[in-house]
C-alpha cells in the first residue's frame, strides 16, 4: 500500500481526509519571518505583497488572516494554497507535544480529526510519530 495513501501502524493510526477542518477558527496560524520567502514564493508573491494579503505582524512572528465565517485566508478551493511552504503549526498538526503527551489531548484530537482512525490508541499514534516522523527524541 502507497505511504502517501495509508500513513500505517498495521494498518492504524493517520491518513489525512483532506476535510480542510484544521483550517478553521480564528488565530492560532503564524508564520516564523525566516519561513516567509518560501510560503511568499510558492505563490509567486514579494513578502511584503504576502504580508499585506495574508498575515498580520504579531510580535515578532505574522499571524495568518483568517475570514469572517473563521477560514483560513490560505484555504482555496481545493485545499492548502501553500502547502509545500505552509506554516509550522500546520506541517505539525496533528502530532502537537500536548497530544502526544495527553491520553485525553490526544481523544479531543480525534473528535477534531477525521485522519486519526479512531480505533488507534494513544500508545500507537505515539509509537508512530516517534518511528516515522520524530526519529530522534520522545516528548516525554
Ligand atoms: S496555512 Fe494552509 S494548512 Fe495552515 S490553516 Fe491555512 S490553509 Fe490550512
Ligand atoms: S482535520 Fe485532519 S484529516 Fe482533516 S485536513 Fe486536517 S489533518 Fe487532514
């Protein structure tokens, strides 16, 4: 079975549904300056042009602008308009440290994302972040 199709722990634990779900809600999205070039490139926009159309300078980081009705303003029709050069937080998702760390983190995580297959148990979204996407350290 193609990896890109079955993210598996025998044949449990993520394979995005690209519901676009996670690119819902208001804040949270932010750029780190040095990642902005790739994500402005990727669109074929300066940064500054990037920054005015997308982000607001939050501190030393940009937030991503979302929509009244709370969408991502990077969500185009058919996904992700950046993905190669989204933010972080998004590359990150769902494998955050508190839900790696928190039995109960990890069931709300679920709830939120239909990628996770709810049969997986803590134990085994653990186990395969630690052997397919973190290598080398355990967030415990
Ligand atoms: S940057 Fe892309 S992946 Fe991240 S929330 Fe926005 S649309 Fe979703
Ligand atoms: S909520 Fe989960 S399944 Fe849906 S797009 Fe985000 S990561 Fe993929």
């Amino acid at each position: 079975m193609a990896k890109q199709d079955r993210h598996s722990d025998q044949g449990r634990v993520f394979t995005c549904q690209r519901c676009s779900q996670c690119c819902h809600g208001q804040g949270g999205i932010y750029y780190e300056p040095q990642d902005l070039p790739a994500a402005s490139a990727s669109l074929g926009l300066a940064v500054q042009e990037f920054i005015a159309r997308f982000c607001a300078p939050e501190g030393s980081r940009y937030s991503v602008l979302t929509t009244a009705d709370g969408k991502c303003r990077l969500l185009g029709p058919d996904g992700c308009l950046v993905h190669e050069a989204k933010p972080e937080i998004c590359r990150r998702w769902p494998f955050f440290d508190n839900i790696l760390e928190r039995a109960s983190a990890f069931e709300e995580a679920k709830l939120a994302c239909p990628g996770i297959d709810p049969d997986c148990s803590h134990a085994e979204f653990r186990a395969y972040w630690q052997r397919e996407i973190n290598k080398e350290s355990d967030p415990s």
